[in-house]
C-alpha cells in the first residue's frame, strides 16, 4: 500500500473515532494556552491542568503575569517537571509580549519562537489552536505513531512534519494532530505494544518493523538500539561466563 493510500485509510479511522477531539489543554484565550503548552513538556496535560488554575488566577493575562516573580510562578507550577526552568520562561515570554507585541500573542511563527521556552511544536500547536493557521505539531506519540504506520522514517520530527502534511490535506491537520495523539495514549504505547494486534499498525506497520518492535520492546529507534545492544552484552556475558565455568571442571 502507497503512503498516500495509507494516510487516507488512516484519516478515516481517526475521524471515526474521534469526529471532534478536544484540545487537553484548560485554557481560555491564546494567551492561557501558549502557557499551557509551554508547561506541558515532560509534563502530563492532566497535572498541567491541576497547576494552571492557580496560575491563572494569578496571572491571567501577559500584563499580569510579567509583574509576578520567578519564585511566585515557580510557587504554582511546582509540581511539573523542570518547574524552575519553566518559570523563568513564563516570566520572560510575558515580559516580552507585554514589551513588545503590546500584551497580545502574535499569530506568527517567528515571533512565538523568539519567546522563551517556545519551540517549534509549541508555536505550532498555539497557531493552529488559538489562531487557526494551518500547521501539524509533532510530539512523542506523532512521530513515533508516523514512523510505526509507515508515513515517516523517524529520521527527525521536522522530517515527519513534513510527510505528514505532505499525506494529509491541509484542512484536517488540527483534528488529526489532536486525535493521534488520542490515539497513542489509548491504543500505541511507545513500549510493550503489540502491533499485531493494533487497530492501525496491525496493516499499517511493515513486517520489518513488527519483528523489530517484538523483538526489543518498542521504544524509538535509539532505544531499540540500545535494547538490542544491550540484549547482545547480556548474552555475550552468559556465554563467557558458562565457557569460565567450564573451563573450570
């Protein structure tokens, strides 16, 4: 089956079981979100979601926020990982906005980058969400679901980017952004995942990619790597270890 062929499919079955997939991320306005998804980096949406109440209470626009300390956003954000790190940016992005683009998020891509702690997936998912400007973010669970169905190589997530968005029409890339990652956390872990028994990757994936995943557990292509290696030292180390022991009768 072609990519393209694929993707198609695929679209289909997303859409069917997930018509309308909500953005997991509480937020009112452009604002409140590019500080959500900023917060969400190695972080659950549902403790990003647990945090921002506070936070949001205390800061509930780029003005605001920009007047509260380090340690006072630290204070609320605590419990998600690199916090510390995490408040600095807050502090600094607002700063900036209020600065610079007069207390309002610029829907444009190079001036989101520019902010601090906002990468290329968070900008994406802000000017796709709060602006409705075309784009595909691509997280953990997109790359590795678009290399796992045969849509990407895994090469890096700039270059699944740009697959995705060359196999799905440009209209359907908010909700199929949203709904693989639904799909992910439900049905395609990144370990222990058996792919013949997935909705998606039990056609989708190649017989290369089965046996591989089988073999190592899953995980992306360098962990697979070191599963691998690290299984071939282990048996290297058994057989030395019976060749001592019998070299010792």
């Amino acid at each position: 089956m072609k990519r393209l062929e694929k993707a198609i499919r695929i679209m289909g079955m997303l859409d069917e079981r997930y018509p309308d997939p909500p953005i997991p991320l509480d937020h009112v306005d452009p604002f409140t979100l590019l500080v959500a998804v900023a917060l969400s980096a190695q972080t659950t949406d549902e403790r990003v979601n647990m945090v921002t109440p506070g936070l949001f209470s205390k800061g509930p626009t780029p003005a605001k926020m920009a007047k509260l300390s380090v340690d006072e956003i630290l204070q609320e954000i605590r419990s998600c990982g690199l916090a510390p790190g995490k408040a600095r940016n807050i502090k600094g992005l607002s700063q900036i906005l209020v600065d610079e683009h007069g207390g309002i998020v610029p829907a444009d891509m190079d001036a989101l980058e520019a902010l601090p702690g906002v990468g290329h997936k968070t900008a994406s998912v802000v000017l796709i969400q709060a602006f409705d400007t075309p784009a595909f973010p691509v997280d953990t669970h997109i790359h590795r679901l678009a290399a796992r169905w045969g849509l990407s190589d895994e090469k890096s997530v700039d270059k699944t980017e740009r697959d995705l968005k060359a196999v799905f029409p440009r209209e359907a890339w908010a909700r199929l952004h949203l709904s693989m990652i639904y799909f992910g956390r439900e049905f395609c872990p990144a370990r222990g995942h058996d792919l013949a028994t997935c909705p998606i990757c039990s056609w989708a994936a190649s017989k290369k990619r089965m046996a591989e995943e089988a073999r190592t557990g899953g995980g992306g292509p360098r962990s697979r790597e070191g599963l691998s290696r690290g299984k071939g030292a282990a048996k290297k180390s058994s057989r030395k270890k019976a060749s001592k022991k019998a070299a010792t009768k």
